[in-house]
C-alpha cells in the first residue's frame, strides 16, 4: 500500500505540518482535542517530544474509524539540556532568542502513529547554528513575525531562518515541525 494513499487524521493544528502534508502529497484532515503539553519531570529532554506526541495522539483516539491512522507530533527546542517550548509573551520570546543567538542548538520532532491496533513512536534530530543576534534584530523578529506559537521562539521558514541561521543537520522539515521524510518511512512500515 502507498503511505499518500492513507486516510490520516493530523492530530495538531500546526500549520506548518499541515503544509508539509500537503506539500509531500499525503491525504489528511485536521481533528484534534486539546492536550495540555505537559511531562513528568523526571522525563529525559531527548524523550519529551516522543511522549508529547504520544499524549496528543491518545487524546484524539475517539475519531480513528478502522483504515485511519492518526499522526501526531510534537517539537522541541533543546540547548544545553534545557528545553524552550513555546513563549509566553513577547518578552519570553525575546529571552530565548537572546539565549539561542550564536548557539548550536537541537530541535527534536517527536512523532506517534496510532491506527485501531497499532502504535509507532519515533523521534527525529536536527543541529541548527544560529548566528549571533543582536538585540535590533530579535525586537524585529518578535515584533514582525510573533513567534508565540513555535517552539524555541522561532520558525526556520522565517527571517531567522533566510538570515541568520548559518548550518543545519539533519532536515529541514524536522526543523519546521515534521520529519516528511522518516514520517514516509515509517508509514510504509506501519501499514
């Protein structure tokens, strides 16, 4: 069976996935229920997408039919061991950008596929050097491109990413949310 002829649910409102998605040809539609993007403490930083991904694909369990598959995933931002989620205001984006700039940091998409009798969870890794930014280039960034819905405080379709991002490992869809290319994969052995 091909993985762009599956009937999957999108457990996210992410645009940027939804885009990669329909970008890489896949057949999908959005349902999602609200999860609260909370771990235990105790978690590893490596492992925190895999479960946050886990946890939104349970919480839409209820709208698989029988040839569904739901996809779900979750990213993350992680320098020196510490994660930065999504900003709380303004201010806290302009902190963590202050703290990424000239850093080489990882971004960690966690991903679960979850269909009637079947569940698959992986995570993808990507190294991302930021140049350094000075404090007229983050007030920009915040203030044009309100990057309160991104984890890290930045998307790397963006500015940012044309500007002052000087090298990545790893793909870039990973980068923006989605790992299109080990999603493929795996689909073509989930099915």
């Amino acid at each position: 069976m091909n993985p762009l002829s599956l009937n999957i649910i999108l457990a996210s409102t992410s645009p940027r996935r939804s885009q990669l998605l329909r970008e890489a040809g896949f057949k999908f539609e959005i349902k999602t229920t609200e999860v609260e993007e909370t771990y235990p403490p105790e978690t590893p930083v490596d492992e925190v997408a895999g479960y946050l991904a886990r946890k939104k694909a349970y919480a839409s369990r209820e709208f698989i039919q029988q040839d569904e598959i739901i996809l779900a995933a979750d990213s993350v931002v992680i320098l020196d061991g510490v994660i930065y989620g999504k900003p709380l205001d303004a201010a806290d984006a302009r902190q963590m950008l202050q703290k990424l700039s000239g850093q080489l940091h990882r971004v960690i998409t966690g991903v679960c596929l979850l269909s009637k009798d079947r569940e698959k969870v992986f995570s993808a890794e990507s190294r991302v050097q930021f140049e350094p930014l000075s404090d007229i280039e983050i007030d920009f960034y915040v203030e044009k491109y309100r990057p309160f819905d991104k984890a890290g405080s930045y998307a790397i379709q963006e500015w940012i990413g044309l500007c002052k991002i000087s090298r990545i490992e790893g793909t870039f869809t990973n980068i923006m949310g989605l790992p299109v290319d080990q999603v493929y994969r795996e689909l073509l052995d989930f099915i």
